[in-house]
C-alpha cells in the first residue's frame, strides 16, 4: 500500500487502498483499519490535527488492529513511500 506523510506530531504516514486504511505512527507501529469508507480517509487527509480526528472518528469505530513494528518514522515529512 502506498503511504503518504501527514503532518502530525503522532501520526507519520496514512496509506488507503481497497477501504483498508494503514496508520504509521511515529513511533513505529503500523495499524490497519478495514472498511474504512473513502470519505473518511479523505476527511482525515484534510483534518489539522490527525491525532484528534483518528481517536475522535476512528479508533473506537474501526478497531485499528497492529500489524508490525517498523522503524520509527522521522519527525520531517517525506514524499509518498511504500511498506
């Protein structure tokens, strides 16, 4: 899945495919959302804090579940990578 960096101090990168939706946070964990309508992923690109919008509109709601421990991600944002 491609993933794109947000502007968070939290949430590193985003990723959305198939109404799967991936969250990198920055210390690492990777967690996936399923049946995550594209409006919402849409509304959590364009929210001005990721943070709050994930714990207010997804956490409880599409029950992020960990996939994997990757290296933590840095502070600057980046251009579009790839897991």
């Amino acid at each position: 899945m491609d993933m794109v960096s947000v502007s968070s101090s939290v949430i590193a990168a985003v990723g959305y495919e198939n109404s799967c939706m991936d969250i990198l946070f920055r210390s690492g964990k990777l967690y996936r959302c399923f049946s995550v309508p594209e409006d919402v992923y849409k509304a959590f690109i364009s929210a001005p804090s990721k943070g709050k919008f994930f714990n207010a509109r997804i956490k409880n709601r599409y029950q992020p579940r960990y996939i994997q421990q990757v290296r933590p991600a840095p502070r600057k944002a980046a251009p579009p990578f790839r897991l």
